[in-house]
C-alpha cells in the first residue's frame, strides 16, 4: 500500500517539477553591501508613489531601525504608514490588520523590513490588499491568480530567504497550523542584503536564523528537483554558513561576516524556490506551530535526524557536502564521508549552543503532529527517501529528551 502511495507522490512531483519551470519566476533586483538598504529605497522614490506601507515589529520600530529609510522616503514627499504589529509566526489575524490599514490609507507600495515573519507578513498583506480574498483562500500552491501592491523586503536577519522566494508562512488563527502559500505572485521586485541592518541581532537568533538558511540550502541540495544552477546556490550557501555563522554568533558586530551570511540566506532562497525543501521543514512547521517555538531552532534539531534517515539514498551527495566543507575525507568511503558532514552539523548545533531535543514535545500530539507532517512534504517537497506514518513518528520521538 505505501509502495502505491509513493508511486503517486512521484507523480504529483513530476507535475510540479514541469510546473515550476514554467511559471514566470523573476528574480528580484538585488543590492548588496553596506547601506543598499538606502540603494533600494531610491528605487522604490522612483516609483511615482505617493504612500507607502511599511510592515514591521514593534523592536524593529523602537529601536530606530526603520528612521533612516522613513526620513528619505518623506524627503522625497512619500508618505509613510507604520505597520508594526507582525509578531514572530504571524496569524491571518495580523494579516488582515496589515491589509485593512494598507487599504484605509490607500497605499500604492509595502515595504517589509524585519525577519522571516515580516517579510512573510509583508508578501501576504501586498498581494491580498487588492482583492477580497483571505489568506486561507489562497494558501497552497499557485492559487493567487492578481497580481497585488508593489513589492519590495529588506530583511533584518540572515536566515529565512523570504526577500527571493515565492512562498511565505501564516498562521491559521483558528487550527494553529502553519499555511504555506507558494506563488510567483508575491515575489518582490526589489531586495537589499545590507549588514549594517544585521549588526545588532542576538547571538541566539544568529545560530537560529543560521540554521534555517543552512537547512533550506541542504534541503535544496538533496532534493530530487536539484538542478546545476540551485546546486551552486545551494554549495555557495552551505559553504559560507559553515564559515561564517560561528564567526557571527561570537562577534555579532563582525560586518564581513553579517554581509557573507546575508548572501548565503539569499542564495538559499534562490536554491530552495526551484528545488523544494523536504522533510525537516515540514515536521519542524508542525512542531513551531504547535509549541510556538522559533522555526531555525527547530530546524537545526530536527536536521540531523532527517539526515541519517536519508544517509543511504543521499550518500553520495552528502560525502559531497562533506568534500565542500573542507572535511577531512581522504581515504574514506562514501558512507564515512557522510557520516562525517552529519557529524559537523551536530558539532555546529553545540557550538552554537543550540538544544538537541524539544522539552515541550508531547507523546499524545505526535501521531497528529506526524500526519500533518507527512502530508505537508508527500504534497509539496520532491524528498530524495520516502518516510511512512511509523518511521516518522519515530523520528518524532527521537526528538523527546531521553
């Protein structure tokens, strides 16, 4: 019976892959280095708007984050509405708020700055502003059919890639469970990578927000949708983050490595959007939702599990990963190799002082937190190995504190 299954899902990811190349999927404009926050806001005054929406956090807004850019935009009178009620795993709720004050105001732009949950927020908030649909009408894959509000993120954190991808993730209010949207719809058309806005991140959302980039590049590796082009994006990230992310968690003012990160999240994003993810995303979205807990934190938990399910179909590419890195693998086989990139990634979880299990997670919530699980990677995610209901319930209870 599963062999069947398996063979559907095959087939449902054959479609998507044909999908996926055929929808339209421009690449924002990009700007990078120091102060190109300020690069993206001249594009955004040559727009021949008059009002402009920015979605935020509360932080972000009070400790000044958004000053310089709201005084060049009003230098060149462009008026600025404040948005700044998006919290971390943001609901339908948030999102309905965002569009009704974009509405009010008769904004003609978003502009999102802040982590993945703003950005996330800003996508949803552009594209539903211009119609009457809700964010449960259109979650799912391409079901926004009009195009919304121009567009344009300035990510505060170095971990989600949302400023380059064509998904987003919003709470339901009302089941709690995380909806994914994926459309080229809400593709910005304009991003900036800018270190100077990164400076002041916490070690903790550091290691976080490191992992989830580093998660989405490895995913994207392994996937059975990889391609030449989301391998280097995928490499390049993985190579950098591996790099970098210590150097940033212990000296957070480290502007060299703010900016090395910020482009590997950003290739990850690249890499991801063509290739997919798999299943440490799907079980670590159940899990966020569930416990409110950060979603690179779950991630890097999660990872190493998923990794040693997958060592054997994706042993060869992970003795890649490990060549990539730097590992030591002369005279090693295959399998060693892998053995040996799993490894590093435990290594990177401790020196990052990152939990190796979730205290909160519940024995009676695992079979529904799998189901959700599975369902969310057999529909969306083209995995290199497929896990039944028993193997991922399992690897749900390796994540439990012995």
């Amino acid at each position: 019976m599963f062999f069947i299954q398996v063979c559907f899902y095959k087939i449902l990811m054959m479609g998507l892959k044909v999908a996926i190349k055929l929808i339209p999927q421009p690449q924002p404009v990009i700007f990078t280095g120091q102060h190109s926050s300020l690069a993206l806001v001249d594009l955004i005054i040559n727009q021949n708007i008059k009002r402009v929406l920015i979605v935020t956090d509360k932080v972000l807004y009070q400790l000044g984050i958004t000053d310089k850019i709201c005084q060049k935009l009003a230098e060149n009178h462009i008026e600025v509405i404040i948005f700044d009620q998006v919290t971390p795993d943001p609901s339908d709720l948030i999102i309905d708020q965002g569009i009704n004050m974009a509405k009010n105001n008769n904004c003609d732009l978003v502009l999102g700055i802040g982590g993945g949950s703003s950005l996330d927020a800003a996508k949803m908030i552009a594209v539903l502003a211009t119609t009457r649909k809700t964010v449960n009408n259109v979650a799912g894959l391409l079901k926004i059919k009009a195009q919304g509000l121009p567009l344009y993120l300035l990510p505060t954190t170095s971990g989600t890639g949302s400023e380059v991808t064509m998904a987003a993730v919003i709470t339901s209010s009302k089941s709690e469970e995380k909806l994914l949207v994926i459309s080229p719809k809400i593709l910005p058309i304009g991003t900036a990578l800018d270190p100077i806005l990164m400076q002041g991140m916490p070690a903790n959302i550091t290691a976080d927000t490191g992992f989830d980039a580093l998660t989405h590049a490895i995913e994207a590796y392994l996937s059975m949708h990889a391609n030449e082009q989301t391998n280097l994006y995928a490499l390049t990230a993985i190579k950098l983050i591996c790099k970098q992310l210590p150097i940033a968690y212990q000296e957070g003012n480290n502007i060299d490595a703010r900016e090395a990160l910020a482009v590997a999240s950003c290739y990850a994003g690249l890499a991801f959007t063509k290739a997919g993810l798999g299943y440490v995303h799907a079980i670590s979205h159940q899990i966020g939702a569930k416990y409110h807990l950060p979603h690179g934190m779950t991630n890097a938990i999660v990872l190493p599990h998923v990794l040693t399910f997958n060592k054997l179909s994706s042993c060869t590419r992970l003795a890649q990963l490990a060549k990539a890195i730097g590992l030591d693998t002369a005279n090693k086989s295959e399998l060693a190799m892998a053995d040996l990139f799993i490894e590093k990634i435990k290594k990177l979880q401790r020196t990052l002082n990152i939990e190796e299990t979730i205290t909160c997670l519940r024995v009676d919530d695992i079979d529904d937190l799998a189901k959700a699980a599975l369902k969310e990677a057999h529909y969306l995610y083209p995995v290199p190995q497929y896990l039944d209901l028993k193997q991922c319930k399992k690897l749900f209870q390796q994540l439990m504190p012995s």
